[in-house]
C-alpha cells in the first residue's frame, strides 16, 4: 500500500508512470486485486498496465481503442519504466481472444484475429493443462539475458518464428494432435536462447509430465520460474495430474474481449480536468 502526496513519489513504477503519461496529478485512489502471483510469466504487469490506462482515460471521459491501448503501454513499459519487455503481453491484454500478431517494431503491430471454429477452440482448450511451478522470477533480467545473445541465436529465432506460422495452420487446419509436438520443438528451442530460460527444477517437471502423456509444453513467459503449460490428451490429464501432484494445478478459459470498463460513472472533476 501507497500514500503519496506527489506523483513522482510513487514506487510502482507502472501506476507511477501511466499518471505522468496521461498528466493526472489530481487526488486519486487506486485499487488492484490480482488472482494470480506477479512474476510468473502470465504477462500480468502489461495487463496491469494495459488495464490501468484504459481506467484512467474513461475517468478523463476518453474512450481509446484497443490499437492506442496496446501502443501506449508498449511505450510506457519500454520507454518510460525501462523495462525489458517485448510487446505482446500488451497487445493481447488490449485485444483479447486468438491473435496471430506480426511485429515491425513496437512503432508497427499488425494484430490479425485468428477466426476458427468454436467446437474446435473448447477441443483445444480441453488439450491444455496450466501448472504454477512453485516459484517466480523477473522476467526483465531474464529478458536482458536473452536480448544479449540474439546475435548469437538467429538460426533459433527464424525456427521459431517460422513455427508461429506453422502454429497457426495446424490450429485452422484442425491438426491439433500435432500441436503438441509443435510446442515441445518450440520449448526446446526457446531453452537454447539462454542458460537462464529453464532450470534442472523446471527439466525435471517437464519430463515427468511428458513421461505421464503430454505432448509438448512450455515455462510461460521470459523463463526462469512461473507457470508451465502442458498439451495433454484428455485421456492422459489424470496421469499427468497424479505425476505433479505437487504442483498447483490452474484451470483457466480463453478470454475473448479483452481490457474493459465494466462500471463507468463520470467524474465532473476530472472530465473537466
């Protein structure tokens, strides 16, 4: 908890940061409950963010669209916080649902819905299990680590991004059984990238879990700790279940709108700020 008299004294460097960017320096009380642990690969901070700015421009009586959203707190988070962060947790907060995003830059995201069936969106929802490992990590000092030896790992790079298109096509193409395999190249390769993505606690969960039946997976997020997500058959989820029954066990469904304001009553005081 915070009490301040000034903007600049503020430590949480997203709430301080979105008020410089949108100039509110007015008496205000803000408020954040998470369901989740920070730090654990969910892009929980760029929701935060992304939610936050959208709050913030409807008590200032401004509706932005989800495109601004995105784009401003890729900026905030990069530019302002000086965080070491990419920019699709935002993009996804901001839009919400299944996006195949193309990136030219944080100055040019093309955010493209990816439209598929909804007996096939459930069926692959019920192929993914979602495990917290126990413990987090800051993604930035990871993300720095990995940012240094990009030009070292190229080769990996243009694998995984070729495995994003490839992605997609299984996904509308109804292959969902080969997604599994698909995601565990993807892990594989991703643990290349830097020597902190993974840990000998982290290899040993997704052994066990691919040893009881999951077809791929992978640690959330930067690495280091977090969540893990684990494509497992339906028949085998029991399996895979008893063999991490150590682990905290999440269930989750896809969101499909995105940041919203669900209770707006206008504030004479700031609307004529």
């Amino acid at each position: 908890m915070e009490h301040v008299h000034k903007v600049d004294d503020i430590d949480h460097p997203a709430v301080r940061e979105v008020l410089r960017y949108l100039d509110i320096h007015k008496g205000i009380e803000i408020h954040h409950d998470g369901d989740l642990p920070a730090r654990t690969g969910l892009g929980s901070s760029s929701s935060f963010t992304v939610g936050l700015l959208n709050s913030l421009y409807a008590l200032l009586g401004r509706m932005p669209s989800k495109a601004k959203l995105a784009e401003e707190a890729i900026y905030i988070e990069q530019q302002m916080c000086k965080e070491n962060v990419g920019c699709q947790d935002q993009s996804l907060a901001a839009y919400g649902g299944f996006n195949f995003i193309e990136f030219g830059g944080s100055e040019h995201l093309q955010v493209n819905k990816v439209i598929i069936p909804s007996e096939r969106k459930i069926r692959f929802q019920d192929h993914l299990m979602l495990f917290f490992t126990g413990f987090s990590r800051t993604a930035s000092v990871i993300a720095e680590h990995q940012i240094k030896n990009i030009p070292n790992k190229k080769p990996e790079l243009k694998r995984m991004h070729e495995m994003a298109v490839q992605g997609l096509e299984l996904l509308k193409g109804d292959r969902l059984d080969e997604f599994g395999t698909l995601l565990d190249e993807s892990w594989q390769i991703k643990r290349q990238l830097s020597d902190k993505v993974s840990t000998p606690r982290i290899d040993e969960i997704y052994d066990a879990a691919k040893s009881a039946g999951a077809t791929g997976g992978k640690l959330l997020g930067a690495g280091g700790g977090g969540f893990v997500l684990l494509f497992v058959p339906p028949q085998d989820q029991e399996k895979v279940k008893e063999k991490l029954e150590g682990l905290l066990l999440v269930p989750f469904s896809f969101e499909n709108l995105g940041s919203q304001i669900i209770f707006y009553q206008p504030n004479g005081e700031f609307l004529n700020a």
